[in-house]
C-alpha cells in the first residue's frame, strides 16, 4: 500500500490555496495596496513614509488616473475628510463603489464613526 503522506500535503495545500482564494474574494476587486500601504504608515505615525507614499499617489489623482474609491480612502488616511467624501461621491457617480460598498468598507469606517451626515 502506497505511504498516503504525500497525497496529504498536497491535499493541505490545495486547502490552504481556496482558504487564501476565499481570504482574496473577501477584499472585492480592489486591491488598492499603494492606498493601503498609506493608511498603515499614517496609523504608525510614520510620517516620513506617509509623504513619501502620498506624492505618487496625489500625482495619479491629479491626472486622473486613480480609482476615485481608493483616492478617497488616501484622501481619508491623511486626513482630508472633505475631499475623501467628494471622491466617495465621484466612485459612487461612476458605478466604481455601491451604497453597499459606503455603508461597509472598513476603510471608511473612521468617517462612518465621525460624521453626524453620514446615512
């Protein structure tokens, strides 16, 4: 009888691949790493690495090459709530975020929490 062992590992792996396959389609389609990236150094307070992340991405939202749900979640990281809302209207305008996606997405959750307009 053949050593069942390596039929195993390959069984754990392929489990470990849909469990980080489901892990993914949980995230939605953006993936948004430079965006989030930018929110993880603004809540270490590693304010060298949020304006060296920010210049980039300000320069794609100025030619009007970002994705106006992940310019607002950049916009929210660094604390320009006014503009993060403008863009979270502009995604919402162009069908790139739903009502669902502005009532659940963590990363507004600290806009959700704060503003006494919010549905």
């Amino acid at each position: 009888m053949a050593d069942p062992g390596p039929r195993r590992g390959r069984r754990a792996r392929w489990q470990a691949a849909i469990e980080a396959q489901r892990t993914a389609d949980s995230l939605g389609l953006r993936t948004g790493t430079r965006w989030l990236r930018l929110r993880a150094a603004q809540a270490r307070g590693d304010r060298a690495e949020v304006e060296r992340l920010w210049r980039p991405l300000s320069a794609l939202m100025e030619l009007g090459e970002a994705d106006a749900f992940d310019a607002a979640v950049a916009h929210l990281a660094v604390g320009r709530r006014d503009l993060a809302v403008s863009w979270l209207a502009r995604a919402f305008a162009e069908g790139s975020a739903t009502l669902e996606d502005l009532r659940m997405a963590p990363e507004l959750d600290s806009l959700r929490t704060t503003s006494d307009s919010w549905p």
